[in-house]
C-alpha cells in the first residue's frame, strides 16, 4: 500500500512503542491520527510536533479503551477528523495496560479491565475500522502483541493471556476482512521496557537474545511501516522482533 496522504490511526499513540509508530508512519508519507488516554495530553501533543515537523497532518484522540462505545465513536471522529469522504487505511492497535498482578490477588474486575483495554477494544477498533476499509476498497489493521508472551511468566498472567488472545484474533480478522484488507501482528520483545530496565535486568534479556543487543522502540515501528506499506502479499502473520530471543 502506497502510504503518501493516507491517514493511519495509531493507538497509544502518546510516547514509547506507540509514538515510535505514529512518526515512522509519517515519515512513510501517512497523515497520523494520535489516540491517547486521559493524562496524556502534553506528550500526545510532542507527538502531534514530532509528526508535523516531518510535513504530515496530525490530530489528537483523547478517549479511555474501558469505554465500550469509544471504538464506534472513534471511526467517527477519525473520518470526521480527517476529512469528508476520507476513510482510515491504517490501524495500529498498540494501546495496551501491563498491569502487576500477582495470581491470588487478581480480581474480576481488574481482569475485565485489562481485557477491556487489551483486547476488546482492538477488536471492536478492527470491527469499525476494518469494515470501512473493506467498503472502501481495501486496507491494512496492524496489532502489537508481545514475544515474551510465550512461554508465561509470573505475576502477569490476564496481561499474558490477553496479548495471547490479540495473535490469535489476529489470525481470525485476517480471514473475517480477506481479501480487501490485511490483518498481521508485531511481536516486540525487549524493546519498549528496556529502557525502564536496571543493569541486572537489562543484562538478563541482552543474555537470551541472539544478536547479543536489545532493541528500541523505532526498530518494532519500522516493522510496522513494512507491513503496512511493503508487505502486499501477507497477512494473517505475526513478524516476531525480539533479537533471536524467542528460539535461543
């Protein structure tokens, strides 16, 4: 798909991973629509700079994902945000929660709301937006999921086993939406928290990888950029970006 004056939405999109996305997107040539939660407005707006700076058009979505009606509401605001007639061709599903939650202390209600966060609302985002695509003639929806998923570790586990769940829908809204839209997933490993990581942590993962090096926010965004622009004859694909981890 050619990206020039296209509009992508990109989830999360306020700093990290997320931002990271949003500005190689515009650098790619597409205008970007910024989602961020409450509370994160001055770095959606570094964002919206970043993203300007580089000639694209921006605007800014603020809206909390445990909010079941926000996917609706959000295809209209994009189209109304980007323009009459104008539909989304992109969507990166990267908005996530990463919340501790040691097993005896998890609760229904923190359950619902990571699932809300991590899973429903891509899927109701997928369902609005891709649907569109579809009509419009074609598309691509994006999800970031997470390699170090498999196999689980503790403390983690409804954060687990919704990342779990968001490569697997991948693969199911890659047979919903054919053959008008793609559907593939990004699977970062230690690229986003590395740089929250002490020296004994970030020498831990450097240790599993095969590159012998940890990653960064803009190498997951340049695999999303290939996928969205490059990779015309794949979906339904997971492109695992862990440095080898996964299989050492």
């Amino acid at each position: 798909m050619n990206l020039e004056s296209q509009w992508a939405l990109v989830t999360g999109a306020a700093r990290r991973v997320g931002r990271a996305i949003a500005v190689e997107l515009a650098r790619a040539g597409a205008n970007i629509i910024v989602h961020c939660n409450e509370g994160s407005d001055e770095d959606a707006r570094k964002t919206a700079d970043a993203i300007e700076a580089l000639g694209a058009s921006c605007r800014i979505v603020r809206a909390e994902f445990t909010d079941p009606a926000f996917p609706e509401a959000a295809a209209r605001m994009a189209e109304s945000l980007a323009g009459e007639g104008v539909v989304v061709r992109v969507l990166v599903n990267n908005a996530a929660v990463y919340p501790r939650t040691p097993f005896a202390e998890i609760t229904a209600g923190e359950w619902d709301r990571i699932m809300a966060v991590n899973l429903r609302a891509p899927f109701l985002l997928a369902r609005e937006f891709g649907l569109r695509m579809a009509a419009a003639g074609g598309g691509t929806i994006i999800n970031v999921t997470d390699a170090v998923a498999f196999p689980p570790y503790k403390h983690y586990l409804p954060y687990l086993v919704s990342k779990s769940a968001l490569s697997a829908m991948t693969w199911a809204l890659a047979v919903e939406l054919a053959p008008a839209v793609r559907v593939n997933s990004v699977a970062p490993g230690a690229v986003a928290s590395s740089e929250d990581w002490g020296p004994e942590q970030a020498a831990k993962a450097l240790k599993r990888t095969l590159l012998k090096r940890l990653g960064d926010p803009v190498q997951v965004a340049r695999a999303v950029v290939c996928l969205a622009r490059d990779a015309d004859f794949t979906t339904g694909a997971e492109l695992v970006i862990d440095g080898g981890a996964s299989v050492n």
